[in-house]
C-alpha cells in the first residue's frame, strides 16, 4: 500500500470511530497536522504511532484493504505479522532495534 491509500483508509476507520483528527492526535500524543499529514498521504506515521493509531481506532492490519497487497514484499508481510501478535514492550523494543539499524546503515551506505 502506498501512502496516500493508507491515509484514506486511517481516515475512513477514524471518521467510523467518530474521531476527529484532533481527538486522534491526543489519544496518540502528536500534533493534529501530523494526522492531517498523515490522512493526505503526505506523509507515512511512524512506526510507533502507526501501531498506536490501530490500537485507538481498534483495527488490525488485516483489517485495511489489500487490494494492493501484491505490492508489499512478503518480508514486510512477515513484520506485520509478528508486530500484530507481539506485545507493546516487544513493538518498543523492535522499534529502537529498527531505528538503530537505519541510523547506523545510512552512515555506511553515504
């Protein structure tokens, strides 16, 4: 899926939750134009509060469309499974893992 395709989707289960995007962004504590941003596909959420945003709006990753699933990988396929069944200690835990590697790989690729 791309951004803008998951923004929609982030946007159809927020308004079914009668959510605004401020109401969003408080419950996930960030700024109302990042769900803005977010929602338009300008941008993609965090990790973080991707899985933050799924958990307040009480969907699973299964739950959004994959009519485009045949663009994701199935390594990234693989992550979401293991990210929907591990608990919020283990997502933190697999975040800074992830955030260290990219920080370190971009040191090594420039």
């Amino acid at each position: 899926m791309n951004k803008k395709e998951i923004g929609k989707q982030l946007k159809y289960f927020r308004q079914k939750a009668g959510l605004t995007q401020a109401e969003l962004a408080e419950k996930i504590n960030i700024n109302e134009k990042q769900i803005s941003k977010i929602e338009s596909g300008k941008h993609f959420p965090t990790f973080d509060n991707f899985i933050k945003i799924l958990d307040v709006l009480n969907i699973k990753l299964k739950d959004l469309d994959t009519s485009e699933k045949k663009l994701c990988s199935k390594s990234r396929e693989k992550l979401f499974r293991i990210i929907n069944q591990s608990s919020d200690k283990d997502i933190e835990f697999y975040t800074s893992v992830i955030e260290n590697l990219n920080k370190n790989l971009k040191i090594y690729i420039k």
